[in-house]
C-alpha cells in the first residue's frame, strides 16, 4: 500500500466567527417591538443603543451600517407620520440583527486551487486558495476561505483566519419571463386549476424566490407530501435561480463568506468542489459545483469567479445534472466540456457537454468494486491531469459507512477509459480522526499537484480539516500495476 505524508496541521471549527444575520420575527411579532422601540424616550434610546455598541461594535468593521441594512428591511412597518432618529433607527436595526456562528458545528470537506496572484512567492512555492464548508446552527452550511502558501516539500502554511467576515453583497438576482416559463409548465401536465393558478398569481417578470412563494400556497390542496415535493421540485426545475455576488476590495479573501443567498440553498451551500478551469485560448476562470439544499430537495449549482471577489452562480440542468457529487474537468476534452456525476448515489459517472450549464446522457464510468467501496464510489474532486492520465482522486465507503479515500487513472484523450484504479484505499481514517460530527470519515472536494506531489486537503469526520500529500510518480506507478 502506498504511504501518505500527513501533515502536522489541523484547522478545527471557530465557534467565535460570527455574522450578523437578519433576525426576522414575522410582521405580527415585529410590528410590537417597533411600537415599542418608538414609544421609548430619546434618553432611553441612546442608554440602550450604547450598551449594545460597547458590547458587539468591536465585533464587526462597521455595526452601524449592520443596523442600517436591518433597520430598512422593517422601516415600512414603522407607523406612519412617525419621525425616526438616527439613533432610534441604529437601535431598531439592533433588535432585528442576531449573529449567527459559521462554523459552530463543523469545518470540513476542503477543496484547494492555484491562488490567482501568485507575484513574490518564492521558487517552488505556490499561494493557494482553501475552501471549506462551514457548518453552524440548523446544519445550514456555507462556503468560506484561507490563503496559504505550499513550500517545495508540499507542506502548508495558512494565512491567520480573518477577525472580521462579511457576506457579498447580491448585486443581481435573475427575473425569469412568465412566457417562456408557461410554454415549459405545459410540458409537465399539472391539473389544469393548479396550472391556472401559478401562472395567474406570476407576474410578466419574476424570481425564483417569488415562485418559490407561489408553489407553497397553491401546493396546499395536494394531500400527499410526497406528491407536493415532487410537484414543486418538478416546477422549480423550470426556473433560473441565478445570481451574482461581490465583496469589496478592501475586504480580505479570509473575511468573505459566500452564505446562502435564494430559496434553493436556504439550508445550505454543501460540499464546494473548487477548480481552476483553462480555457482553449489559454486564459483560466474558477468554477466551483456545489450541492444547494432548501431542506426538501438539492439542486446543483456552478459558481464562476476570475478574482474571488465578484462571483456568479448558476443552476445546473439535465438528466445528469443531479443527486450530489459533480465535478468539473480542468478543461475541454475533444471541444467539450467535463463532467464527473453520481447520479444515482451509487457509481461514478461521466458526461460531456457544448453547454457549462446544460448536462446531458451520463454514462457509467465506475462501479464499486472493492470491499472498502461496496456501498458508493464518488468523486473526490475535479479531476487532475498528468502525463499519464486524468487522475481521479475518489471516495469509498465500506463497512460501517467508514469512508476512505482511493485512486483512478483515466485515458488523457478518452477519460471513460479507465487505465488502472487502486486495489486499496489512499487514505483511511486513523484512530484520532475516527470521532466527529460524522464518525469515520475521510473526505475530499479537491487535491491540486504541486512539486512531484499530489497534495490533498481533506475533512476529518465531517469536523475538521488536515491535509496530507503522496508522491506523483509512486502513485501514477501503483496506478499503472493495477491496469487490467
């Protein structure tokens, strides 16, 4: 078996970084603190509002404009003719604001690219991006970051994690025609007085928040809940849950969070599988795939950035555009693009496509075929290429659901040819990484090749993270010996 370098690092989940969060407590609840707020003395108001200042204000680069963006999102349930100070605005701000912890739960299934900036480092060094999924109250999971640099001998060094953190800023939100979307509802056959009264209730523009409100109301008449979720699922399909996100440039990529923004990821943004993607006439983009969850169905999802400061995400569509694990290739193959899948939460599939967003006809690519992979084979990242091949880290899971990570090597011009797979694991949990928020789990979103070494960050039980690294040629060797 081959033997992997595990590094001495551990980064374990930092219950003290917190966000402020807007705290909705419905019209009815809202309406009765802000009478309250209103009827307060002016002298009151200051006292309260700068007790909070001198308890939260060093928590955050600018409270003030936290309270602000809160206080507007409730300023039109304020009463009419009433004069609100600028204090008594701060300090209703306040009441709706709660802080919510990233990472109270979990930090986990990490993925690393090639930072984009790469000026003053040193020979045989490389800056890096880490992505991490953070996990805190309600299991809801969004996407955070460290900047790091990797030395010749593919050891890590991590940027200090970030005092302050800031979510983007929605700079776009996608309105979808209700024409076009009327021509794709006829399509699925809906009862007519269902069909009738989701396209009454849209308007000519709409987004898919908008809908997602619409289906919850005219949903009620179906008794069975398995038919409601499959009947919303089947319609919200049809709908562009797009968006765009931006961070200030003063802000550190350590400070930004990327936490859910539309109804489709409302419980969470899981499990981002980071790549640098080359293009055919050289320059590179980021993508990320990534599993958006509404706490009923998933929904995959691709994040597109050039800096890591402005991001774009899109939905996914097509038969292959669904279950959990995609990854993308690092660039086309034959003219088009990559795509590893598991859409039946089984096997190991791949798909090509002319469209980034549109994946069609999956084909089997692998099947469990050891002890350690009987009960699933997935991806453990987009796929990185060599001189021998495309090489797939991959993940199995075996007996008592533990979870291990493996090795493929795919035909470079043809990557539905498998040209040798390990027999044994890469990398399994040991004894101080078999306890977690999910017992036995090792898990990776993307190794990256550095320096002769394929360097891996991976999730300890689905608690933390470490990062551990094996030789390029001695793998590709054992890969090869494996060839059947």
């Amino acid at each position: 078996m081959l033997s992997m370098t595990r590094k001495n690092i551990r980064i374990n989940p930092d219950f003290k970084r917190v966000i402020p969060r807007f705290f909705n407590s419905g019209n009815e609840r809202s309406v009765q603190i802000i009478n309250k707020v209103v009827d307060m003395p002016e002298n009151v108001v200051c006292e309260v509002l700068n007790g909070v200042l001198k308890e939260f204000s060093r928590r955050y680069k600018d409270i003030h404009k936290v309270f602000e963006n809160h206080y507007s999102r409730i300023s039109h349930l304020v009463p009419a003719g009433v004069i609100v100070t600028k204090d008594r605005q701060h300090l209703l701000g306040a009441y709706f604001t709660m802080e919510y912890s990233l990472e109270a739960a979990a930090l986990f299934n990490p993925s690393v690219v090639e930072a984009p900036d790469q000026s003053g480092i040193l020979p045989g060094h490389k800056r890096v991006i880490v992505s991490f999924r953070a996990t805190g109250e309600s299991h809801i999971s969004s996407i955070v970051f460290r900047e790091g640099v990797i030395d010749k001998d593919c050891n890590i060094t991590l940027d200090n994690p970030a005092h302050f953190l800031t979510e983007g800023k929605l700079t776009g939100e996608k309105r979808n025609d209700k024409e076009h979307f009327a021509r794709q509802l006829n399509q699925l056959r809906l009862p007519e007085d269902l069909h009738v009264g989701i396209l009454h209730q849209l308007t000519d523009e709409f987004t898919y928040s908008e809908i997602d409100i619409i289906l919850r109301n005219s949903l009620r008449g179906i008794k069975d809940p398995m038919d409601q979720l499959s009947l919303k699922q089947h319609v919200l399909e049809l709908v562009d849950a797009s968006y765009e996100l931006h961070f200030p440039e003063h802000t550190s990529l350590g400070e930004r969070v990327i936490f859910p923004v539309t109804y489709t990821e409302k419980n969470g943004i899981e499990d981002a599988r980071f790549v640098k993607f080359t293009e055919e006439e050289g320059s590179c983009t980021y993508y990320a795939t990534y599993t958006a969850y509404d706490g009923s169905f998933i929904l995959p999802k691709l994040i597109k950035t050039c800096d890591f400061q402005h991001f774009e995400v899109h939905p996914l569509y097509g038969k292959g555009a669904v279950n959990k694990n995609l990854a993308l290739f690092p660039k086309k193959i034959n003219g088009k693009y990559a795509m590893l899948s598991r859409i039946d939460g089984q096997n190991n599939y791949i798909m090509f496509s002319n469209d980034l967003y549109d994946w069609e006809e999956p084909q089997l690519l692998q099947q469990p075929k050891y002890p350690w992979e009987f009960v699933q084979i997935g991806n453990a990242g987009s796929p990185l290429e060599t001189e021998k091949g495309w090489l797939i880290i991959s993940h199995g899971v075996g007996p008592m659901r533990k979870y291990c990570l493996g090795a493929s090597l795919f035909d470079l011009e043809d990557p539905t040819k498998e040209l040798g797979r390990l027999q044994y694991p890469l990398l399994m949990p040991k004894e101080d990484e078999r306890d977690g928020y999910v017992p036995n789990v090792v898990y990776s979103c993307g190794a990256m090749i550095h320096e002769g070494q394929v360097f891996i960050p991976y999730a300890v039980s689905d608690y933390a993270s470490s990062f551990a690294s094996v030789p390029l040629d001695k793998l590709l060797k054992a890969l090869l010996k494996q060839s059947h």
